[in-house]
C-alpha cells in the first residue's frame, strides 16, 4: 500500500472547491446569531492578549447543573477567530446548554504549544467563574485542542480531575507527525519531537471520560485515520468512546448542523452534557 500525499490529504482548502461559499455561512449565520442574542456576554476576557476572550451564549432556560460548553474553532492553529462560529452555541441553547466560544493567539506568532496553554488557561478560568465542569468541542484545529483539554492533567494544576465532563472533537487533528513535510508547517514551526509532544493521541485520557468523535464521510482518508486512532488508543486506555461518521459531509460542511437543535450531532453534544 502506498503512503498517501500528505500535502493533497491535509490541503482541505485544496480539497474542497467551494470552501469559500461554506465559510461565507458560516461568518453570516454567526453575525446573524449574535445580533439575535441580547443576553450574550462579548469579548470576555481569560488573559491578557487583544485574543485572549470569548463569547458566551447563554441558553434561555439554562441547566445550571450541566456543563459550560466551549467551542474552539479551527484553522490551522493559524487562521480565523471566534466571530466565526456564534451559531455553534445554538444548537446546544436550544438544550438549555451555556456555550462560550473562545479566540486564540495564532500561528506563527506563537507556537502551537503557546496555543494549548491558552485554552487550558481558558477553561481554568471559566471554571473559577462559573464553578461549572467544562465540555469542550472543537473543529479541526479545534478538535486538537478539545482532546488536549481531555488528557490534561488538571490535578496538577490544582484543578478537580474531573473538570472535563467530555469532548466532542470535529474532524480532529489527534497526530501532528504528518503536517511536519507539510506547507501547512510553515506556519507552525513544528519539528518531530514538538508534532510527538503535542499529539493527544499519546496522551492519557481520564479513565471514562465520555469521547465521541464526528468526521465527514466524504473527508480526506487522513482525517478519517485521525479520528479512528483516537477512539482506537483512547478506548484502550478506558475513555468511552463513540464514533460517528457524517454521510456526504466534508470538512467545512460538518460542522453546520451544530447551529440546529433538532440535528443529531446537536443531541448528541447535549447527551454528553447529561
């Protein structure tokens, strides 16, 4: 068997013609969701950097006993902002769910590394603030990030060990060994031993953190690899795990139907929040 073109299976711009009219719904459905939510809490701050916020969305009969969601958005570790992704949080609102929806520094003015450390410090501080387990669900990028929340060890950190209620990764990047001889690692810098450092996929999960992963049927077969090893090495070190495979969804249509209540990835984001 042939080793695929890791430059062709990681290109999802390059893969996916019309891309740019996908993106186009995504940052008009976002806008349009924030101007339809007055009780929405902008640009909070978790640190100190010009993108160090989010955005919460809270549900308007909200379960104060569930979870906070955060959403983390994709691209790259190098590309977009949380004003993309509003309609994210509601889906989940419709379940009584509170979303936040966060920004980070990118790449190449900090390090992947730096990033992680951002969303961590992130989550610390919507747990000071809301003394509320986190549920964290991400895309692309993204869903890198969720599953480093997923295996971080937060005791030492001074943190509940169960601070994360479970993640919900998109379309997930769980090894970065294959982006280095990328162009895609322009941008990130990263040598062998930082893409091993950084791959959740070795990393030890929560014994029964719930897990479930979602990928677009018709995505590039890396990214199907991706989300499968995961559930593969995770389910042996005891998360529980689900997979679940979106017929005829690429990589920037599956994320859409987290914007609709009534969609099967919206409940079963909400069954993960109890």
């Amino acid at each position: 068997m042939s080793s695929p073109d890791l430059e062709i299976e990681y290109n999802n711009r390059a893969r996916v013609a019309d891309h740019p009219a996908v993106m186009h719904v995504w940052a008009r459905d976002a806008a349009a969701y924030r101007e339809a939510s007055p009780a929405a809490r902008l640009d909070q701050p978790y640190g100190a950097g010009a993108r160090h916020r989010y955005d919460l969305f809270p549900a308007a009969a909200a379960r104060h006993e569930a979870p906070l969601l955060l959403f983390i958005h994709g691209g790259y570790w190098q590309a977009l902002d949380k004003t993309w992704f509003s309609q994210m949080a509601r889906g989940a609102n419709g379940h009584g769910l509170d979303v936040a929806v966060m920004s980070y520094d990118l790449c190449p003015a900090v390090t992947v590394a730096e990033i992680v450390g951002q969303v961590i410090a992130c989550t610390r501080v919507l747990r000071e603030r809301f003394g509320r387990r986190i549920l964290p669900f991400g895309h692309s990028a993204g869903g890198h990030l969720a599953a480093c929340l997923g295996a971080t060890d937060w005791l030492s950190l001074g943190e509940p060990a169960d601070l994360i209620a479970g993640i919900l990764p998109i379309s997930g990047l769980f090894h970065l060994a294959p982006l280095v001889p990328t162009s895609l690692n322009t941008a990130l810098g990263l040598d062998a031993a930082a893409a091993a450092r950084l791959s959740p996929l070795t990393w030890t999960p929560r014994r029964g953190l719930p897990v479930t992963t979602v990928v677009g049927g018709d995505e590039a077969p890396e990214y199907l690899r991706q989300s499968r090893s995961l559930i593969e090495c995770w389910g042996v070190l005891g998360a529980t795990t689900r997979a679940i495979e979106v017929a005829g969804a690429n990589h920037f249509t599956v994320v859409l139907p987290f914007a609709d209540p009534a969609s099967e990835l919206t409940r079963e984001l909400a069954m993960l929040a109890g």
